[in-house]
C-alpha cells in the first residue's frame, strides 16, 4: 500500500509536469521577468500570454520564452486592471490544453508553478491561508510571503485545477487572482476556457470585451503597485468612501517614492479622481499628465493625508 504521503508526492510530481508546458517568463528586464500563462490563440492560432497586470511594465513590444526555451516576440494585448490582469499576443501558434478551472476553500493545499527565467518550473506547495474582502470580491491569500513571489505563477490544486494566477496583496502577503477572472478576459479568444461546472458566473464576451482598456502611447507613471482594498468601517464615513488601493510596492526613486509615499499607505484619490473605479486610474494616467503635480490624498495608520507628487513617463 503506498504511503498517503507518497501519493501526494506523486500528485504534486505530476502537476508540475503537467503544468510546466503552460509556463512562460516574460522578460522585462536585465535579470527581471514574470511568468506568464501560455494559452491558445483563436482563430490565427497565435499564442496568448496572461500574466499580472501590475506586474508587467507597458512597453511597445515584449521577448517571451517558451516552455521549450525557443525566444518569441510578443506584443502588448488587452489589460484589466480591476481584475489585475494583462495580456500578450505572441507572434507564434500555440499548442497547448488548458486545465479546468476551479475553486478552492480554506486549508486546501494547492501548487504553485512559477517560471524561471528559462521557463523551466519551480514549484511551491503551500494552503490558502484566508480569504480577503477585495471590491472584485474574496480574493484567496496563500500562505507565502510575497517577496519571495513570482507574479503570475500558476496556482492549482491538488487535483490539477488551475485556481488562478499568483500576485502581490496587501501586507506582504501572496493573493490569487482568480481563474474564473482569467476566463473573462480571455472570452473573446476563441478555445479559451470557461469555469467548470461549480458555477462561477461568466459575462459574456460583448461584456468582457467592452471592458478592456489597451495601453497605446506613452503613459504617466507612479512608481507603486496597487492592490484594491476596503476601507474599515471605521473609517469609511470620515474619509467619504469604501474602498481604495493599498500600495503594495513602491519604485525606489520613483514619483510615489520621491512624494514620501510608503507601503501600505491606502490611495483614496489623485486630484480629485477615485482610484477605485475599475479603470479610473489607468484612465488619469494619460500622456498629456506626464510632467504635472498632482495632489494625492491617502490613508496612512489611519491618518487622512494629502501629499503631491510629480507623475512621470512610464519607463
């Protein structure tokens, strides 16, 4: 009889071997990439890279290595920020299945895939930890610390269920953004997946379609990534509103940096602009405000404030 620890040995062997063919590193720099999911194209048969939004820098073009370690360009696609998901178009077919989509609970193990910067995997077995309240809705956080973390490393359970891709939260922790999300914004592509039969909802691809925002042009820039967070009870009457974006990251040297800005500190609004809305921010960021100050007001240790800070071009 084989040991239960065995078994989930094996189990875990062969998810990574299973998983490893849909892993992709995005390079984004000298020494720096993101993995990203490799899924099917549509009617062209070109591939299609998803990854973390806040994660991938807006450049004119992308280099992509492939699971076989074959170098493919790749060229920036749609992005959601609410959802905290990016795409990338390759100018390549691909040939891949993705895994059903699932759902997970509290306490479940799960693996998470992540891409070296070969594309070779790496594999990590942790639990969902707990479940954060997020204006998107609960929002599954991983029991890893999320400097450690590859954004948009795959994580599945232990059945081979793909829950969703791996992205920085608040408090340094290591959150999934969820399968059902990346089914939405895949939609519009044909052979993309759908949830399976647990009935996650999925708009349809009119809906998935009108809400995507491309990045063209050059953009401002903050120097932070962002996580969607709500505003305590607290102090959602005092500040006028239940929802913001905790700073997860900040750019050393960057505008938010300059302006004294610091991880965990909650953006309310940018001159006057909501930064909750589902493309508010990427809607502010325009070329024509490269250069300008604005005012930024935030929450810090539940302090309302409000500093300034110079946008720049998106490097």
């Amino acid at each position: 009889m084989m040991l239960p620890l065995a078994a989930l040995s094996d189990a875990i062997a062969r998810i990574a071997s299973t998983g490893g063919p849909l892993l992709a590193a995005i390079r984004v720099g000298p020494n720096r990439h993101v993995t990203g999911l490799l899924c099917p194209g549509g009617s062209d048969h070109r591939g299609v890279i998803v990854t973390i939004d806040q994660s991938l820098p807006a450049l004119q073009s992308y280099t992509v290595v492939l699971p076989d370690r074959s170098l493919v360009p790749a060229r920036p696609g749609p992005r959601n920020t609410a959802s905290d998901l990016a795409t990338l178009h390759l100018d390549a077919p691909a040939t891949v299945d993705l895994p059903e989509i699932g759902l997970t609970a509290l306490g479940r193990l799960v693996v998470v895939l992540g891409a070296d910067g070969d594309a070779s995997p790496t594999v990590r077995l942790t639990v969902i930890h707990r479940f954060l309240r997020t204006p998107e809705g609960p929002a599954a956080v991983l029991d890893l610390d999320a400097a450690g973390l590859n954004p948009g490393s795959l994580v599945l359970d232990v059945e081979g269920h793909l829950l969703g891709l791996a992205a920085a939260g608040p408090n340094a922790e290591a959150m999934v953004i969820p399968g059902a999300s990346i089914s939405r914004l895949l939609r519009p592509h044909k052979g993309m997946p759908v949830p399976s039969h647990q009935g996650t909802p999925v708009p349809s691809p009119q809906a998935s379609q009108a809400s995507f925002v491309p990045d063209v042009g050059r953009r401002g820039w903050l120097g932070v990534s962002l996580q969607p967070i709500t505003v305590p009870d607290q102090l959602a009457t005092r500040v006028g509103q239940t929802s913001g974006r905790m700073v997860v990251n900040i750019t050393t040297g960057g505008p938010a940096d300059r302006a004294g800005l610091n991880v965990g500190d909650v953006l309310l609004s940018i001159d006057g602009t909501g930064v909750t809305g589902q493309h508010s921010l990427r809607r502010f960021l325009v070329e024509e405000r490269i250069g300008s100050t604005v005012e930024v007001r935030l929450l810090r240790d539940g302090v309302l404030l409000t500093t300034h800070l110079v946008v720049a071009p998106q490097p």
